[in-house]
C-alpha cells in the first residue's frame, strides 16, 4: 500500500512501521506537538503484531481480531502523517525522521493542520467541541464518528461558521470519534486532529 508518506507491501512491514514511527517521532525535536494518536499507536503496536501472528493459521475468528485492528491502526497511522506533514512542509529529510517514507512527498502547499482539538462533556447525551478558529477560514465542519475512523468511516457532519459547535442528543456510555474541519475560501481544508471520548 502507497498512500502518501504511507508505504508498506506486506502486513508485516506495516506492523515495522507503527513500530519505527513512535519509536523516531519520539524526543525528535521536530515534532514537539505531536496527536495523540501517535502515543495510541505506539500501544496500539505490539498488539497488531501479536494478532499478526495469532492469524498466522488463517484461523477465521483471529483473521477477524487482525483485520479489526490494522483498520484501527491504519486509522491513526493517518492522523500521525497528516500531522508530519504539515509539520515539516514538503522536507523530506524532517519526513523521513519521522519514520515515514518521503518518496512521494510533493514540494509547495501542504494540507493545513489544526492542532488541537477540545472536547467539553458537561452535560449528558452532549459534547462540545473546541477548535481554535483558522485565519482565512470562511467555515468549520464538526463531525463524528461511532466507530473507530478508517478509510470508509461514515462521518456525521454539521456545519458552523466558528470552530465551536455543540453536538446533542448523542448517546450517554457510547464512545465517538470527534473532528473539525476549516473551510477556506478557495476550498482549502484543515483538519483538526481526531479525538475520542465516552458521552455522559
């Protein structure tokens, strides 16, 4: 698989890659802010590789727990690239500390990262998202998710013209996936890094 600063062939060397990003992400003056997903993914590691090897067998309900989890860390993989790459700004030598590969890297404008993103639970069934506002940002879409996000996650989404907004009626003792996106006035897109929380 090649997606962007994404490159791995076989599951094996993606389970080498979670493993090599936290490890050189980590004390790496380059990225002093890194998501949380990057401190996900380091746990997240070891498990996929033991799973990797429980599979081994094709044993159908262990290929079940293993597909499962290279969703998951493919997901947060993701997040912690685009965060690398806003960071660095097309440097493929900052890229490739990171861990990741730089081959496909393209100079000029990278995607806008927002980089942080709050979450307030005060009231049940209620969250409130905070996102700083973006200069140049003519729009904000807040979303979420009930599962763990991957490439076919279905978002919902509503719209605000601040990087606050209220989302209702969620379920109490339900997990969600929470983001922001800034809209600019060409288009352009930013987004905030994915945050996970338990609703009251």
């Amino acid at each position: 698989m090649k997606k962007g600063i994404i490159t791995f062939n076989t599951e094996h060397e993606l389970a080498t890659l979670i493993e090599n990003v936290p490890e050189k992400m980590k004390n790496n003056p380059t990225f002093t802010d890194p998501p949380p997903a990057l401190a996900e993914l380091e746990k997240e590691g070891p498990e996929f590789r033991e799973l990797l090897r429980k599979a081994r067998n094709r044993d159908k309900e262990w290929v079940a727990f293993k597909n499962t989890k290279k969703a998951k860390v493919l997901a947060l993989l993701e997040e912690v690239a685009e965060y690398v790459i806003a960071t660095c700004k097309g440097d493929r030598g900052l890229i490739l500390s990171s861990g990741f590969d730089a081959t496909d890297v393209q100079t000029g404008s990278v995607k806008p990262f927002i980089g942080s993103l709050d979450i307030e639970l005060s009231t049940p069934g209620e969250a409130i998202l905070h996102a700083k506002n973006q200069k140049g940002a003519v729009a904000y879409i807040h979303q979420y998710a009930t599962e763990v996000p991957n490439p076919n996650t279905v978002w919902h989404s509503e719209g605000s013209t601040t990087g606050d907004h209220t989302f209702t009626g969620l379920y109490s003792d339900k997990r969600y996936w929470f983001r922001v996106v800034a809209i600019g006035r060409k288009g352009q897109q930013a987004f905030s890094p994915v945050v996970t929380r338990s609703i009251q």
